[in-house]
C-alpha cells in the first residue's frame, strides 16, 4: 500500500514510499538512504540495492517497516525507532548533481544560489516549516476576520499611484501611450471608498508594491493584512478588534506571545495591548518602535505587542523621498488620509501649529520592529483638501490628486478608520526568523532581483514599440 513517510508507524508492515533521495550513506553490502516527502524523512536500508541512487532522486521504494536495533535509534526523528527495509524500488525521476544542498538549515549558502533555486531551498524542513506556519497563521486570521464579520474584497492591481510615502512602480499603458498604471503601494483609498459603498468592515490579504531600498526587515513587495471599518470614531474601536482577532489567530496557529497585562489608562482601557503615546514611547525608550519584552521574553523569543498612538500628523518634508508626495515642506508622517484628533481640527483647517497637529494615528509595534499601522480617516472633504494645502498643493493639483475621494466623502461617506498589518513581517518574527526572505516563498534579491526567473530583464523592440517606450 502506497503510504506518506509519517504514516509508517506501525512495524511488520509492507508498504511503498515515494518521495526524494535526501542523504545517502554506502556501507559496503548495505546502503542507507533517507526518503523524504512532505511529512519528513524515513530510513530505508537496502541490501545489495540502492547503490545507484543520487541525492534529489524521486524515487518509489516497496518494503517492509522494521524496529531499528535499540542502539540505532534517533530520538530526534519521528521515524527514529523504525526503517524501511527496501525490496524494490523504482526511479521515478533521476536528478542532476544537486546545486545547493537541501538539508540543513542552509544560512551558510549564497543569497544568490538559494534564491536561483529556491524550489530547492524551499525544501530544506526550516523553510517547509516557516511556510507552513504562514499558512497556519493566514488561516486562523481568515476565521477570525469572517466569525466577527469582515468581508474578504479585493481591490485593483493596474492602479492610480496612492500616497504612502515611497516610489510607485509603474506599468506602462499599450491603449494609452504615454500613459502609465501604478501598482498599489496600498489599497488605502479603495478600502475607504469601499467604506462609502456600505461595506462596514473590509479585509484583504492585500499585496503591495513599494519602490523602496530592500532591507532584512522590508522588500519590494509584502503581503498586508489591510482592514477597514465604519462607524469607528475613536482608535480604541479599532484596535480592541484587531488584538482580538491577532490574539486569537496567533493561539490557534501555536505562535507564543506574551499575554497582555491590563495596564492602560482610562481612554484606553478597552486595549489589552499596552497603549503609548508617541510622545510617551519617545521620552521611556528613546523610539517610537519600543521593545517591551523582559530580559526572560527576549531569551525565549516572545513577541510582545504594544500599540504606538497619536502621532504628529505633519513632518518636514527633508530628503527626496519626503519630496515624492509633497510640494511644501511638510509631508503627512503615515499617509494623507488620517484625521486629527478633534481638537485639532481648526487648526489643519487654518494651517496653524502644523507641527502640533496630531493624528488620530496608531502603529502596532512588536519587538522593537513597526507591524503595522492606520489610523481614524479624515471622512469629510475639507479636512482631506486641507491636509493637501498644507502640503502645497493647489486646488487644482489635489483635485487632480484626490479629487475622487473628495466627490466620495461629499457624497455621504460614514466616518471609518482601519489599518494594516504586515504580515510578512508577524511571520518573520513568529518563525524567529531575521530576514524576510526565510518568510516568503520566492522572494527578490537584496539587489532587487526575482528569485529563479531573471527579472527585471530587457524587453523586446516590439513591445517597446507596442507601449511607446
Ligand atoms: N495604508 C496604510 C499602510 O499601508 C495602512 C492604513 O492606514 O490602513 O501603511
């Protein structure tokens, strides 16, 4: 009977594997292989057989599961106490001298050869692992989001450039020469007009695309969760929701986090979360990005979760990406669409104290790392068109900006607010992982480049032609 690696327990039994030659060890008259499949890896011994295999063979093997001798044992393998004594076996698929090995953790190879071939660093059991916790993970969040609610939409990939503060990437029109689509760096103002249209709670496992500098910690490309709701006016209506749904999806999917402790003050007493204001966050741990984790939460690698809350709505605008989205000195510090708070208000509407003016803005911030942000939305037009002014527009230039979302907010838009949590990012940190790129099947490059496809690459004369490049 043809059965799955894991599925070997029970000895005296003749059964038939398939999977790959993972390792391989040639003692005269007995040759011992381990077969691996998607379950893990069992022992299989052959007499006078399996001499010619090679590592990253697919092969079938037909047996008998035996007990190992006591001394043959490895307690650190599920299949450790058995093998499978080989009878027959088949080839299925003969492999070339394998160019990277797939065992072991696998730190210690090239970026450059592992992400060429990646399908086979996916199979290293560290990367099997991470990518299936990720999988784990995204569906607990999906039951969760669904039982309280929320409504799966997805929004468009050929876009108009939205503003969150780096570089589109661009794709050029063939129907309109000359003329180009933005890739979403967010679905922030869909998710909002999704708001206008009467769904009260959005989510998407979204995917974004920023042209920024890749680092461990960021790529190209990410996978957000991105949320909305309607009818929230406080960021305590928010963030209560998404703790619970994170908490109770992190327990199902086994990622340890540190419980939170009821410690928040009165406003925000409905977070369990800990609450710190960006004001607060600074003057005790010098960032806005704290790590509030105990010396014995770090050496056991707990995430531990703290929102950031009222940012300044404004900052000077001073290096070229601050420049992209703004033609004043100032430029929004999270993106254009959030609120201020309510005191605030008469002020974004003057352009007075633009440096005082705080935002209705949060971060979720674990283990010193930024997960996400949002923030309650300006819903109401002047309070978006001011925001604009502030950052020099004219009228005519945030009419051709956002104009859409000002005919929207006119058009009896509910007051909403949601955020978005980068799940690459939780998924990284969950995996105790360092780098993004161990949390994502086929990443780019450090340099930018795609994994196992040679991308960017040269286009041809005709569609240059095509697309009036
Ligand atoms: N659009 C924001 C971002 O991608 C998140 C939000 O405010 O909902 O960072």
């Amino acid at each position: 009977m043809r059965t799955t690696v894991d599925k070997c327990v029970s000895a005296e039994n003749r059964i038939e594997v398939v999977g790959w030659v993972d390792s391989k060890r040639d003692h005269g008259k007995l040759t011992f292989i381990d077969i691996k499949d998607h379950t893990g890896v069992l022992q299989v011994v052959g007499r006078n057989l399996l001499r010619d295999l090679n590592l990253g063979d697919v092969i079938s093997v037909y047996g008998e599961v035996k007990k190992r001798p006591e001394k043959m044992v490895n307690p650190n393998l599920p299949t450790g106490d058995r093998e499978l004594v080989a009878e027959s076996y088949a080839i299925v698929n003969k492999s070339g001298p394998l160019p990277i090995p797939t065992e072991g953790d696998g730190y210690e190879v090239s970026e450059d050869m592992r992400l060429r071939y990646r399908y086979l660093d996916l199979r290293r059991e560290r990367l099997q692992k991470n990518l299936r916790l990720r999988s784990n993970l995204f569906h607990e969040l999906r039951g969760y989001l669904r039982q309280y609610g929320f409504i799966e939409i997805e929004t468009p990939l050929l876009t108009k450039s939205t503003k969150e503060g780096a570089r589109d990437f661009i794709v050029p029109s063939r129907t309109y020469p000359g003329c180009c689509y933005a890739l979403p760096q967010s679905p922030q103002q869909y998710k909002q007009l999704l708001m206008a249209a009467g769904f009260e709670k959005y989510y998407q496992f979204a995917r974004c695309v920023r042209d920024e500098d890749p680092r461990a910690d960021r790529g190209f490309e990410f996978t957000q969760l991105d949320l909305e709701m309607a009818y929230v006016n406080h960021e305590t209506d928010i963030l209560w929701r998404v703790e619970q749904i994170l908490r109770a999806a992190m327990s199902k999917a086994r990622v340890p986090f540190s419980e939170p402790k009821d410690c928040n003050t009165k406003e925000w007493e409905s977070c369990r979360f800990q609450v710190l204001t960006y004001g607060d966050a600074l003057e005790k741990y010098g960032t806005d990005k704290p790590d509030i984790r105990t010396v014995g939460e770090k050496e056991l690698g707990t995430l531990a979760f703290c929102w950031v809350v009222r940012f300044p709505m404004f900052k000077p605008a001073k290096d070229a990406v601050d420049k992209i989205d703004s033609k004043s000195d100032w430029t929004f510090m999270h993106n254009p669409f959030s609120a201020p708070i309510p005191n605030n208000v008469q002020w974004l509407l003057k352009g007075d104290n633009i440096a005082q003016i705080t935002a209705m803005q949060f971060d979720l911030v674990c283990n010193g790392l930024e997960l996400g942000s949002g923030s309650i939305r300006s819903h109401r037009s002047d309070l978006l068109a001011a925001t604009f002014k502030i950052m020099g527009y004219s009228d005519d230039e945030i009419k051709e900006s956002v104009g859409h979302m000002l005919e929207a907010f006119d058009l009896g838009a509910p007051p909403h607010g949601g955020m978005a949590l980068g799940l690459d990012r939780l998924v990284m940190l969950a995996c105790g992982e360092q780098n993004l790129k161990e949390v994502v099947a086929f990443p780019t490059s450090t340099t930018g480049r795609t994994s196992v496809m040679d991308a960017p690459c040269e286009i041809r004369k005709d569609q240059r032609k095509e697309l009036g490049l």
